[in-house]
C-alpha cells in the first residue's frame, strides 16, 4: 500500500511479468472448432514485391524488405465450400469452362473481402474469440490493435507463406523460380 504525501517524493519501480496459462509457448498446429488447420508463423525479414527487370511486374511493384515482428497463424489449407457453406448456406461458388467449382473439397471462390472477414468473425464466434472485424457502416474493418480472432493475413504475411519454401529460402512465386 502506497500513500503519497506532499513534500515527501516517492519512486517506483515494477516489472512486470507476462502471465501465461502455458509456459511452453503457442502451440505450433492449431484447429479452430470447424476443423479448420492453422500452422504458427514465426517470420523473419524477407525481400517482397518485384524487380524492375522481372516478366509480369507491374508498374506499381518495387522490391523492399519487410520485417514482420510478430508470430501469427496461417491456414494449412484453402478455405473450401464446405466449411465456408457452413457459414453461408446459400454461397454459390460458380463454375468454370462448364465445370463446377463448387465441390466440397473445393477451394471458395466468388467471394467478397467483406465476406471473408465476416467468416473470420463467424469462426471466431464459434472457438469463443474476440472478433478480428467491426461492421462500420457498410464496411467491414480491423479492430485494432489485433485481437486473438480468426482474421485475414495482411499482404506482406501472405506474400512470405507463399514463397517461404520448405528449404526455408524464398522463391520468387509461389510454385517456383520461373515465371
């Protein structure tokens, strides 16, 4: 008990310590409620967008580095119809070339950010997390800072999922070295 007193200075000092449930860390492979599989991300700085001389950059795109400071998971997998059905019913992912692209197994397709972000919130709702979004007039919106919902991976988390090999160096796309 601290009781301050006029003409009479007084200092702290406190430190204070991180409580965790579980003093092993996060856990690497979670899965949300709806079977969905998440693996953590432990990033590291990496080189992303494209070289002034590379096939198929875009006037827009530049290379510089990025330092992703913080852990986060990403889906193993595509979401597929089935589990995004399973938050909207009446989702129609289309068909392509007269075939059908809304196969349970199938990645979602045909859907807008908007709609991805209020499947996070949905997903979140069932696992009993905080929502990663907040409807603010039409839109939907990150609340920040970050909570521990389910939400999309911004651009630059994505962009090191997709070229981080399993050898642990980049690639220049996802699926190899050449265009």
């Amino acid at each position: 008990r601290i009781t301050p007193r006029p003409g009479f200075p007084q200092e702290l000092q406190i430190a204070l310590k991180k409580q965790s449930a579980d003093a092993s860390g996060p856990q690497a492979v979670i899965k949300a409620k709806n079977g969905y599989v998440l693996k953590l991300i432990r990033p590291q700085t990496f080189t992303m967008g494209a070289s002034r001389r590379e096939q198929g950059r875009r006037s827009n795109e530049t290379l510089r580095k990025v330092k992703l400071l913080r852990p986060f998971y990403m889906g193993v997998n595509e979401v597929t119809n089935k589990e995004f059905k399973a938050f909207l019913a009446s989702h129609n992912s289309g068909s392509l070339k007269g075939e059908s692209l809304n196969r349970d197994n199938q990645p979602v397709v045909q859907i807008t950010w908007q709609q991805a972000a209020m499947f996070c919130n949905w997903l979140s709702a069932k696992d009993s997390l905080p929502p990663a979004y907040a409807k603010k007039g039409h839109k939907m919106v990150i609340i920040k800072p970050f909570t521990i919902g389910y939400r999309l991976p911004t651009e630059a988390e994505w962009e090191y999922c997709a070229r981080r090999s399993t050898q642990k160096n980049f690639l220049k796309y996802s699926w190899g070295d050449t265009f």
